[in-house]
C-alpha cells in the first residue's frame, strides 16, 4: 500500500509542477519523502490537505487564466484515487491496533 500512495503522491506533483502549481507541489514533494520516515503521520497529513477552504479539492491548474480541462480531468482523477488509498491505509491500521 506504501508504494502505491508514494506512486500516486509522484503523479500528483509531476502533474502540479508541469502547470506551475509549485506550492501545491512543493507540500506534496515533502509529504512524499514522509512516507519512508513516518508512514502513519504522512497518512494523515495528506489526508488532511482535503479538508476545508483553500484545501486539495479547490485546486484547478489554469494557463492564462483559462482552466485546462485534460489536466484538471487527470488531476481530479488522481485526487479521488490518493484519497481512497489513504483512507483504506487508514482504516488498515486502525484494525490492526
């Protein structure tokens, strides 16, 4: 499960560094690394950038002000696939303690 989360966490700062969401890309570079480090803790941290105003979901990569239908369509879709394997990650843990 490890692996997976760090491959989709790659895809999704490739995808925010190649339109410019550096920022974005920056918190997910690190939360990547974190996972070797503190796998529980990186869990939760990612799946904490979900919630709330300003949070993941209101991310919409844009060039020239127009938003780039393709790549938000690849973004959601890597959006909604990090979440659930965070939440089984999650869930996995919680029945093991």
């Amino acid at each position: 499960m490890k692996n997976e989360i760090r491959e989709t966490v790659v895809s999704i700062t490739n995808l925010l560094q190649s339109n410019d969401e550096y920022s974005w890309a920056q918190i997910f570079e690190k939360l990547g690394y974190d996972i070797d480090k503190n796998y529980e803790s990186s869990l939760h941290s990612l799946k904490a950038l979900y919630g709330g105003m300003g949070s993941f979901n209101d991310v919409i990569l844009h060039k020239d002000g127009i938003p780039l239908i393709r790549e938000n369509d690849d973004l959601d879709e890597l959006r909604h696939k990090l979440y659930k394997q965070l939440k089984d990650a999650i869930d996995a843990q919680k029945k093991r303690s």
